[in-house]
C-alpha cells in the first residue's frame, strides 16, 4: 500500500500539525512551504498523494493543481480552503483535484480522504506499469523473434534482468545473437538512455588492450599524445558488452576485476581514481569455470561476471523459429532492395529445417539475403546435415500449426478447418509441440 504524502501550506503550524496526524498513522509525509519547491523537487509518477492550501505567496494551490494535472493528470491532489473560497474549490474539482478540505477539518476528515486517494493512486500506477510492461514485451518480441519455448523463455529472462543492477554472463555459439541480448538487456532497462558500449576481446591486440579498456594521460607511453578516455569511461552510466570475455589478457582481468569490485578506475600514466558507474555484459562460448580450472581464467572474475547467466540455445536446438527468422531476414533485405521477396517452397522450407546452422542466426540472415537478391534459393544455399525424416517432419508439423494459429488468432475452430484436423487430434499435436492458443490470441 502506497505511503508518501506531500503537504504544502504556507502556515508552520498548519504543516506540523498535519505532519504529527499523518505520521502517527503511518505515513511518510514530506513538508513544504512553497508550491514552487515542491515542484522543483517532485519525482515523476510520484507514488502518493498531494496535499495544498489554495491560497499562499506566489505560486497558489490552484495554479499547482493546473501545473500537475499538465504533468500527470492522474495525481491526486486534496485542497485545504478557507470558508469563502469552497465555490473556488467546487470549481477546482471539476479540474482535476481530487477533493477539498474546508478549515478547519478532523484528523478523521483528513485521513478518510487521504486513504481513498492513496487506493486511487495504487490503481492508477499498477494500471500503468501493467500497460508498460505489456509494451515493452511486444517490442521485445519484435526484437529477439522466435515463437520456440526457449525463445518464449528468454525474453522473460531479458525482460526479469533488464530492470535489475546486476552483472549477465552471456552464453552461446558464435552468431547465435549474444549482442542482440545484450543490447536488449541495456534497451529495456533503466540505463538506456546512457552509452551502450560493445567491445570483442579477441579482436584488441594485447599491447592495446589496458589502453582501449581504461584510458591513458599524456605521454602515459611511447606515441601517448593527449589524454584519451578508455571505453569503460566513456561508458559511464550504461552497459559495457565484452563479447569474447574468455578472450581478455590475465593482467587485464585483474584491472577489470577491480573496476567491478570498486566501481573505479585508474587511465594509464594516472595516478587519481575516476569513479564510475557500469554494467558489465559479458559473453563467451566456453565455460568460464573450466576455462578457470584450465588456468585460463581467472576465477573471481568468473563469478562476478556470472551473476545472472543467459544461455542462447543453437538454431539447430529451435528449428520452430527458422522459418519465421528467414522470412523476417527476406524481407528485410527485399525492403532494401525495392523488391518483393521470393516466396518458400515446400521443398525449400524442408531443406531450411533439415539444415544444422553451424553459424546459427548469423548464417541464416545470410542464406535469407541471398534467397531475396535472387543469388540461389534455401536448396542450393544450405544443405541437409543428418536430420532423419522423422525429426524433419516433426519441425514441419510444428510451424505448419504455429503459422495456423498465428494466422487465425488463436481460434481453435478456425484451424481446425484451415488443417482439416479433429478437435482431439489437434489438441494432442499442439500438446506435444508446446503451443498454447493463450499465444496467438494476442491477450
């Protein structure tokens, strides 16, 4: 239950008195004298409850009750009048304000009002972060595409992590999409607005790699002209993504290590500390811990990188969501080029699912681009890679209803019809597929 009150009146004993009722039933109230310094102060969606005088010095309780209604018409605010200005505050009602108090009023009085307003309030906000929440999961399913239980699973997992203050470890094979998570990881949290800052290990030459990370001053080594900000610096406020993190020179693990530990850093040549405030994404292949145990590693690190892990499963291991990826893939290059994307055949599409993507997603936006600049189609592009007839069925079967229940919003009937399949029959594939018609109905 919501707690925060403020109270604005221009009369000491006004305020204290309100501040000692309010407080002795549990609330947190915060005092002003000025409209002015309260909205100077005012949080956006503040959780609570205002309460003002109408008439005070300066700015009055009903041009702060205009200046709120333009910000957040949703916030309640309670008036405290006089006997003559009652008409004013009928008025005021009718403007927004969500009661008046005549002076002088009850504890009773006060606190009745107060706590319908606070009800009020919960409502509104929860109403809002449902709606919030409900957007930012549709254009997160925009972003990582895949309609597969461990794609549905992942985007939870992103949208849980986004929101929290901890370190993500990223694991997955090579082009399976480790950045677009991070990137979404960054995108739907409270960092977004901040840099986003992506660096590949194994791509910086060992010599560079202090330099790139942390910065150096002036003549910090040989070719050092001028102070230079470090990637780690200039990503102050927001995410740092380190893909290939197993990549990293020891000596520098140690460096990072301390930057995450202290939330510190030190550029080469330096001898003052530059505090900084990070999120470290990391993202490997192999296991940190074995590569730890291999000497490899180095193991607290590990662990403070590995707060939260996210594992990225191979394309292989979601053959469901191939179809759906290569289209979108086809239409986007299609897009760019001006044309209409050629459309699958049934052999074409078969040869897509038999196919093993050893260069996961990556490999398959390049197969989807080549198939819409016309340079040779899904069967001449990838090749079958030992799927047996059985699983390539199966992955067929899947998509054939996926696309059926996308394509009629969930309605059982419907599809029924469009697959000319019994009630039961249908029930039990999409039972043994994984599909709920909650997923398609778009609720």
């Amino acid at each position: 239950m919501l707690n925060s009150v403020i109270v604005i009146d221009d009369e000491a004993s006004i305020r204290t008195a309100v501040e000692q009722w309010l407080s002795l039933s549990g609330f947190n109230v915060q005092l002003f004298a000025r409209a002015e310094d309260c909205l100077s102060q005012l949080p956006k969606h503040f959780p609570g409850v205002i309460i003002s005088d109408v008439r005070m010095p300066g700015m009055g309780g009903l041009q702060l009750l205009e200046r709120l209604q333009a910000d957040d018409p949703d916030l309640p605010v309670i008036l405290l009048t006089g006997h003559g200005d009652v008409p004013m505050a009928v008025e005021a009602m009718r403007n927004g304000a969500y009661d008046f108090l005549e002076k002088p009023f009850t504890p009773q009085h006060l606190l009745g009002s107060l706590r319908r307003a606070l009800e009020k309030r919960q409502l509104v906000l929860e109403n809002r972060r449902l709606h919030e929440q409900a957007d930012l999961k549709s254009r997160l399913e925009g972003t990582l595409l895949g309609m597969s239980q461990g794609l549905q699973l992942l985007r939870r997992q992103v949208l849980d992590l986004a929101s929290l203050p901890v370190n993500v470890l990223i694991r997955g094979e090579t082009g399976s999409g480790k950045e677009r998570v991070a990137r979404c990881l960054h995108d739907f949290g409270p960092r977004a607005a901040k840099p986003f800052v992506a660096l590949n290990c194994a791509a910086i030459p060992e010599a560079l790699f202090e330099a790139e990370l942390f910065g150096h001053e002036s003549g910090a080594f040989t070719g050092a002209q001028g102070k230079r900000v470090g990637k780690l610096e200039y990503a102050n406020g927001g995410t740092v993504f380190l893909d290939e993190i197993e990549s990293m020179p020891l000596a520098q693990q140690a460096k990072l290590l301390r930057v995450i530990q202290e939330q510190k850093l030190e550029r080469l040549g330096a001898n003052q500390s530059i505090n900084v405030d990070l999120r470290i994404i990391a993202a490997t292949k192999p296991d940190l811990l074995e590569e730890a145990r291999a000497g490899r590693f180095r193991e607290d690190l590990a662990y403070r990188l590995n707060v939260a892990e996210l594992r990225l499963a191979p394309l292989r291991e979601r053959r469901e969501d191939i179809p759906l990826l290569f289209d979108h893939f086809a239409r986007a290059a299609a897009d760019r080029l001006g044309r209409a994307a050629p459309p699958l055949s049934g052999a074409q599409l078969a040869q897509l699912l038999a196919h093993d993507w050893p260069g996961n997603v990556r490999e398959l936006a390049n197969a989807a681009e080549r198939h819409a600049l016309g340079l040779g189609s899904p069967g001449t592009a990838v090749a079958p890679a030992g799927q047996s007839l059985s699983e390539q069925m199966e992955a067929f079967e899947a998509q054939c209803l996926r696309a059926a229940l996308r394509q009629h919003g969930g309605a059982i009937s419907a599809v029924m019809e469009a697959l000319q399949l019994p009630r039961r029959t249908l029930n039990e594939k999409m039972q043994r597929h994984g599909l709920s018609r909650d997923d398609f109905t778009g609720r």
